[in-house]
C-alpha cells in the first residue's frame, strides 16, 4: 500500500510524499516528478523539530532534508511504521510487556502490548498481532495505579489494559510519543478510577 502526505521542504516548494514497501518518495506536485527517493534501510536519522510543531529533519547518505507539513505527526507516525515493518529495531526495538485486556463483558484475557514508535501493538500470547492502534488516533491516555490498569481513547473508543509495570508502559509511551512529535496531542492523566472512569 502506498500512502501519500502533501509537504513543504525549507525553500517552500511543494513536495508529495508517497511511503511505499521499502522506500519513501517525494513528488513535486506540478509535474509529479520524483524529486528524491529514499529507502529506508538507508535513512540514519528522522526527528520532528523542538521548536516548530510543522517542521521535521530526515537524514541519508550524509544529506540533511528539512520538511514543513501541518501533518507532521501523521506522518512521521506512518513513516516509523513503514521502516520498522521493514527494518525491525532500526530505530530501537519496540517494549514488549504482559497485560490483560478488559473485555465488554468484565472478563479479562492474557495478552501483551508492544509500544512502537508509530503506536501500541496488541498482540495475543502466542505473538499473533491483533490490533494496532496508532497514535495519530489516540487522544487520551489513563493510568489507575491502584488497580494497575491503563486506558486509552483510540479512534472514538476506550481500551482497557492491567499490568504489573504501569510506569513502564506510560513511560514507553511517552518516550515513542516523542520521537514523531506528538507529546502535545495526547493527554495523560494519572490518579484514575477504572471502574468510575469506564463504563463496561
């Protein structure tokens, strides 16, 4: 599947970019000319800007890029999913931790989370992807520390997980949340009642 974001590089010329299998490309919209292409397996570093809530860098080959999008957390999240399905762990390998999901029905079922640098993975224990909930759709994220549980509001719907290492989750969650610029995006609120929070 080959996924498409409009942007900007620092000299304001417009520039599509298309994330294929093993390499993104950027477009000049006028022409629809390759303007640059880069694999993956090749980039060394890709980082939003501290300072400009638009603005990323990407780095290849010795050559910096400066790209401005108003999509940039979009992007860059659906970037790291595109190189780290294709070069595991080359940006870090995503935590894996033991959890139960709450169901509708109040049951709970073993399960683990892996936090990615483009979402929360929800696996079954037997390592089956079940899930994927991407940061660009999360808005909230919830910690009970007394009963251990974690919640989170993904795509309008809340999910609701146990654990026995909380700070460990939330803190892997904030630090992914970091690296495609979306610490501002999600709120975090601590101190919660699970049972007064969700309705099950």
């Amino acid at each position: 599947r080959v996924r498409s974001a409009l942007g900007y590089n620092v000299a304001s010329y417009k520039r599509i970019f298309q994330l294929a299998t093993d390499r993104a490309i950027s477009l000049d919209p006028g022409n629809f000319q390759i303007t640059n292409t880069f694999p993956y397996g090749s980039i060394s570093r890709l980082a939003p800007d501290d300072k400009d809530d638009t603005q990323f860098t990407l780095e290849i080959d010795g050559n910096q890029y400066v790209y401005k999008t108003t999509f940039r957390g979009q992007l860059l999240c659906q970037f790291f999913e595109c190189i780290s399905k294709r070069h595991r762990n080359k940006f870090g390998a995503s935590k894996t931790y033991n959890c139960q999901r709450l169901r509708k029905n109040g049951s709970r079922v073993d399960n683990t989370l892996s936090i990615a640098t483009y979402g929360i993975i929800e696996s079954d224990v037997n390592g089956k992807v079940l899930r994927e909930y991407h940061y660009q759709n999360i808005r909230t994220v919830g910690s009970d520390e007394q009963s251990r549980g974690l919640f989170f509001e993904a795509s309008g719907r809340i999910k609701v997980f146990f654990t026995g290492d909380l700070a460990g989750v939330t803190g892997a969650i904030r630090m992914s949340l970091k690296q495609v610029g979306l610490t501002q995006n999600i709120k975090f609120i601590s101190g919660q009642n699970i049972n007064e929070t969700i309705s099950y």
